[in-house]
C-alpha cells in the first residue's frame, strides 16, 4: 500500500524559519526579471510578510548578499529635487 506524506507549506515554513522564508521570497521574485531596485522589491514582499521595515529588509539583502544569493549595486538617478541613488538587486 502505498501512502503520500502530505505536509503544507504552513508546516514547511515554521520549520525552514524566516530566513528561508524570504529568501525564497526574493528568489521567486527576481527570477523572472533581469534586476529589480530595492523599493520596488521591497513592495512586491510586503504582502507576504508582515513585520517588513524598511531597516528589517535591508538587513535581510545584506545577509543574502553575503551568502552569494543576490548581488546588489547602487545606480544614481537624477529628479528635479537632485540625485537620488537607488539600490538595485539580480540573483547571483
């Protein structure tokens, strides 16, 4: 007889914890695109997970930066207020 274990992806993500968590977040993510900047990635998690702040999810990029998972690179923009340099991120 044979028997399917059946485990939701609730259960799954309580014992991956929230590292995991976001890094399959980001991953999902940026996969179908080239680069994403950090604003708008940041907006696109939001929904998913709850406690994001703004130090929280840079914070987060950094650890992925340092694990090899994302590369991350400053790109300067020119507004009518001055230059604005936004984060940018692609899988690595």
């Amino acid at each position: 007889m044979n028997t399917v274990l059946h485990i939701s992806t609730r259960f799954i993500s309580r014992m991956l914890g929230r590292g995991a968590r976001v890094e399959n977040r980001v991953r999902n993510l940026l996969f179908p695109h080239i680069s994403m900047t950090g604003r708008s990635l940041r907006e696109q998690m939001r929904p998913g997970v709850k406690y994001f702040t703004l130090a929280g999810f840079y914070g987060d990029m950094a650890r992925l930066e340092d694990e090899g998972v994302v590369l991350g690179w400053y790109e300067t923009v020119e507004t009518p207020g001055g230059a604005v340099r936004q984060r940018w991120y692609t899988l690595a």
